[in-house]
C-alpha cells in the first residue's frame, strides 16, 4: 500500500499515458486523426457509367469500417456509397460537427474511390440521437446548414465526389415551405464551388404537403357527381377543420376544433346531374359559398389561411383555379400532369381535360426543383394501409408524382433513395403499434415489387443500410440475393 501512495503520481501519469494512446489509436482506426505526414491527396474517381445502384451508410460514421467490404459489395452490383459527415444539432438549430470529421470524410471518399466505387456526400444531421429533428429556429439552422453544406461541396469538388446533396429530408428539420426556399436560395452558392452533380432528396411525404393561400382569394371548381354527395376539406388540421359538404339537395359548412363542433351552417339547394360551378370566396374573416353564380352562404371565420383544398368523394373536376379577388389567375389546372395534386388511389385524367376522385385529392405545394440534377425520393413514411398490396400503390403513386415533378420542372433524373431495411415498414391499420416491422421474407417480396416499380421510371435506387443489425443488407441474406441478382443484371 505504501508503494502506491508514494508513487501515486508516477501511476497516474502511466495510466494516463495508455489512455491517451488507446484513443491516438482508435481515433486512427476511426478516421478521426492521421499520423504526421500521412497524405490525404484526392483519389481520382473510378470510371462508372451505369445508373445509380447502391447503399446508404445511414448511421454516422460507419462508413470506413463498411468499406472493408468493398469487394463484396462490387459483386453484389453496388457502385455507389453515400453518407454523410458526423453532424449534429440543438434544439435551437446549432449544426456541430464531431472532432476529426473533415479528415474522417476525405478518407471514405478516397477509400471508395480506390475500391471502385462512386460517392454521394450529402451534408445533414438528420440522425441527431434525442433531438427532435424539427428546431426552434430555422432562420438559424440555415445560416448554419449554408456554413456545412458549402464547406462540403468544396470538399466533394476536390476530391473529385460524384454526386452532392445539401440536406437529407431538409423538411423535417423546417418545414416544406422553408426548405425550398433554403436550397433554392443555396443552389447558385453550391454550383460556385462543386460541378458534380447536386441532388435534392425529399420525403415522399412532401406531396401531400396542402398549399396555403395566406392572401384573399375565390377558389372555383368545375364539377359534375359520380356519387351522391363529396366534401371540400377548407382546412384540415390536428386543432381545428373547416369542412364544406355537398350533396345533390343541399349544402353543410362545418367547423371542428379537435372533436368539438364550432359551428354548422346548412342550406338546401337542389342540383341536377350536370355539370356545375362552385365558387368558394375568402375575403378577410368572411367566407362566401355561391353555386353557378348564385351566392348560397356566408359565415366569419377567425381561424386563419386557409388552403389546400382536399376533396374526398367521388365527383368529376373539368375546371379547377384560382383568382384574386381582381379577379387575376393564382393558379390554373391543366389536368396535363396533375403535378399539383395529391391522391393516394382512384386518380384519373381523361384526355388532360377532366379529373375523377374516387377518394381524395388535394392541392399541394408546388415545390420548385428547378436547377437540381437529381430529384431523390424515399419510401417510407405511409399513412395506415390494409395490405402490402396497398403500401405498393402508394409506392406507385409516389414514383409517378415524383417523376412527374422532374419532367415540370426539368430535372433530368429521378432515383428512389433508401429502400429496404427494417425501416421499410406497412403501418397496419386497426394495430396498437404505430409500426411493425417486416419479417425478412416479407421484405423480400416488397424489395422485389419496389425495385421494380422503380426500373421502369427511375434512374438509380440505393438500399438503406449496409451493416446495421436487423436492418443492414449484409445481414439479410435472403435481401442480398434479391438485390444482387437486380443490380447485376440491370
């Protein structure tokens, strides 16, 4: 005992010398540090022409460690990886990143590089352990997104990155609306310091995203019943919803807050079977009803912009727009592409002139991708479905949406991003839990209808996850086949 406390001082500094050379270690074997003169120069970009075919490194700083498999990964048809820096953020919408991450980076773009395989860095902290993803303060997330995202795309341009995206699912972080005008305001920075490609990877969920009319307004529809009645959702949120419903003999404007009703306005009117015009005036507080210019009803509302404008029912639309109240055009559907609309089943356009909801449609955002090179959408985030039958009509209904919103705005590729993995889950309906996750087996049915899907319309898919226990490609031997034997042979 005497021994110890006499050289107490000399056994700290021994344990502290091991301390600090297991962690010079680690941090090497990590990426996070290198050695004196080790060289970090730019590997060229192995020569790859086919349609993207890959994996997502979507846990933070696996990436490296995944890349031991590279071989591997080669044979199964993968040529490009994509991950991220090590980020994090606050609940205010301060971005960090984890000490060695620049070093950390360039050595997996090298690595892959070597390996033959392309990258696409994409700059988010999306995976920001208990923080909700959504911050208090998006005017300060940008400002600190913009530092990360240009300070990345400088990296990716000098060492010869392949494809670039700015934020992963920017949405969640701020918002549809905000999100846009982040990265269009960020687009003309980007291509000042990186020419590879730039990506835009959205949720599929940003096509049911209701467009807001925040000025005075008259929304106009042309309609005709396929059924007996259909209702107009003015707006429809968790606290409040304002809903008109018409029917052949009469018509009910209804206001709810949470389950309690607010008010109910009612008026009968008799329509015949022919086409009609409906004309929904928002001037100030005052919303005004009129039916083939004859004004039905009015009722004060203090609830706010209004917008979107969801249908549900089965009604025929031949006309559908938007004025001020000079009666200027906001906005007009052509019906050519139904790009502005959202229906999860029973869309239909015939001959570009008329439009049938058998379900519900609504009018959406109309986010601009203009500029982007790659639109890249997911497959998760579904609503309640009944079958896996009806999962996959959401999946086509994404695809074609997706596609649909590159040919508007003339973006040249669209590619399915992050399928696969335990995420890749049906919300059941009538289930106490909000997700169940697929047996393995299912998964396979589902990888192969998606991969699919996909083929046909899109110009690359990359699988969520290489290593990830129950969720990662290489420990899911029955995936594995399915996607190596589609990435060989397409």
């Amino acid at each position: 005992m005497n021994f110890f406390i006499q050289n107490w001082w000399k056994i700290l500094l021994g344990l502290m010398a091991i301390a600090t050379i297991v962690i010079l270690i680690f941090g090497y074997a990590m990426g996070l540090i290198r050695l004196p003169g080790e060289s970090l120069q730019p590997v060229p970009a192995p020569s790859v022409n086919n349609k993207i075919k890959g994996y997502w490194s979507s846990q933070s700083g696996r990436v490296l460690s995944e890349l031991n498999d590279a071989e591997k990964m080669k044979e199964m048809g993968i040529n490009t990886i994509t991950f991220s820096p090590m980020l994090t953020h606050d609940q205010e919408g301060r971005v960090s990143e984890i000490a060695g991450t620049e070093n950390y980076v360039k050595k997996a773009i090298n690595k892959a590089h070597k390996n033959g395989l392309r990258v696409m860095l994409e700059t988010t902290p999306m995976n920001a352990g208990k923080v909700d993803p959504k911050v208090k303060n998006p005017g300060l997330f940008q400002k600190e997104m913009t530092r990360i995202s240009l300070k990345y795309a400088k990296i990716a341009e000098d060492y010869n990155v392949e494809y670039f995206a700015p934020i992963v699912e920017g949405e969640c972080h701020m918002g549809v609306v905000e999100n846009e005008k982040w990265l269009r305001e960020l687009l003309p920075k980007l291509k000042a310091v990186y020419h590879g490609k730039i990506m835009w990877k959205k949720q599929s969920t940003d096509l049911d995203q209701p467009k807001d009319w925040k000025e005075d307004h008259i929304f106009i529809i042309g309609f005709k019943f396929d059924g007996n009645e259909f209702t107009i959702k003015l707006k429809e949120q968790a606290e409040q919803s304002i809903s008109l419903r018409i029917s052949s003999d009469g018509l009910n404007l209804e206001k709810y807050a949470k389950t309690n009703q607010i008010f109910r306005e009612s008026k009968n009117y008799l329509l015949s079977g022919g086409w009609h015009e409906l004309k929904i005036e928002i001037k100030g507080k005052l919303i005004t009803v009129s039916i083939d210019n004859e004004k039905l009803m009015e009722k004060l509302d203090d609830s706010g912009p209004l917008g979107g404008y969801l249908l549900r029912g089965k009604v025929r639309i031949n006309k559908l727009e938007i004025l001020d109240m000079n009666s200027q055009v906001l906005y007009k559907e052509t019906f050519d592409n139904l790009n502005s609309f959202s229906a999860q089943k029973g869309e239909m356009a015939l001959e570009g002139k008329e439009l049938i909801a058998d379900s519900e449609i609504k009018l959406i955002h109309d986010i601009n991708f203009s500029g982007y090179d790659y639109i890249a959408v997911n497959t998760f985030r579904f609503p309640k479905a009944l079958s896996t039958e009806e999962y996959m009509d959401y999946l086509r209904h994404v695809i074609q949406k997706t596609n649909d919103q590159a040919k508007s705005d003339g973006v040249p590729n669209v590619i399915l991003s992050e399928f696969g993995g335990a995420l890749e889950a049906v919300h059941w309906a009538g289930e106490k839990e909000s997700t169940i996750s697929f047996t393995e087996d299912e998964l396979v049915k589902t990888v192969k209808m998606v991969l699919e899907l996909a083929e046909k319309s899109m110009d690359g898919y990359i699988y969520n996850g290489w290593d990830i226990e129950k969720q990662g490609l290489n420990k899911l031997p029955k995936v594995q086949a399915v996607v190596k034997e589609w990435y060989i042979t397409h």
